[in-house]
C-alpha cells in the first residue's frame, strides 16, 4: 500500500534530469510541479539555469505541462513568461489534472514522466495514475502552510521506506 508513495527514480535536483535519457527511454512528454519542484515556493520566476533546462528539453521536442495546486495567479506568472502550458488548482493527487495534461500534450502516459518534489501529491499521483514517476528534492528547505502537514507525514514515510532499504537516497 504504501508502495504507491514510492517513485521509480529520484534526483537531487530537476536540472540533473537529462533531455537525451528521457528520449532514449521514449518519453515525449514531462509534467511537472511547480513550488519547490522548479523553483523555491516563494520565488516568483525562473532561474537563468531553469530556463536553460527548459530550452534544452523543448530542443529535444518533449513536450511540457505544469501542474499544481498552487492559484491561478502564481502558476500563470510563472508559467507565462516561459511559454509553457499549465493547470493551477490541480487537487493533486487526484487524477483529473494529469489526464487533463495528456489530453493536451496527446501524448499516452507511458510516454509520460511526473516530475515533484512531493510523495503524497506529485509521486502518489503520478503512481496511481500509472506513470513513470521522478522525485526530486525540494529547491528550498521551507514550504508553503498548505505543505507543511504533507512534509511530517512523508517523512514518516520515507522514513519507513529507508528501514526495508526501498530508498538508497539521503536528503
Ligand atoms: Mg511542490
């Protein structure tokens, strides 16, 4: 059961996530959180190398959709300026924004990988809806109020994870 919060990968950062790998394992399509994900939940943009990353993975032609639970007015200001669709209010991990982000990449979801920072939104969602799934450490130590009761109970099950060696990571 508590399988469905473990991810099939895990990095240190989104930016370690490498465009031609994606490829080589047929993936055309990423969604991907924003807060702590992208950038620190209180930063309003991009960084200079975020938007380095996203140029490298719209030149290997993969697709991009930016789901998150966060309002309309932070998604759309960040999202915006780089071009890239999303979906705010997503109701992580519930399945109708990750369909939603297919329908609109029209990619299949087994050429789809789900990118976050958290296990009981972004991992439990892309697994149950039966994507590849990639955890990523989040940009800032800190989070958001609506986040802060996600992050004791995930610990508690990284925690657990790490006792039946299911994660190898330290974070
Ligand atoms: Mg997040």
């Amino acid at each position: 059961m508590l399988k469905q919060f473990l991810p099939n990968e895990h990095f240190k950062s989104i930016l370690e996530i490498v465009p031609e790998q994606l490829k080589a394992r047929g993936i055309k399509g990423i969604i991907t959180d924003l807060d702590n994900t992208l950038v620190e939940w209180d930063r309003p943009s991009a960084t200079p190398q975020l938007v380095q990353w996203f140029d490298e993975i719209k030149k290997h032609n993969i697709l991009v959709t930016i789901v998150s639970n966060n309002n309309e007015e932070r998604v759309k200001a960040f999202a915006s300026p780089l071009d890239i669709p999303y979906i705010f209010q997503a109701r992580k991990p519930l399945a109708r924004a990750f369909k939603q982000a297919l329908t609109q990449m029209e990619l299949k979801k087994e050429e789809t990988v789900v990118i976050g920072d958290q296990l009981l939104t972004d991992v439990l969602g892309g697994n149950r809806s039966g994507f590849h799934t990639i955890l990523v450490v989040p940009v800032a130590q800190t989070d958001g109020l609506a986040t802060k009761f996600n992050r004791f109970v995930e610990r508690r099950i990284l925690n657990w994870f790490r006792k039946k060696g299911m994660v190898q990571w330290e974070d």
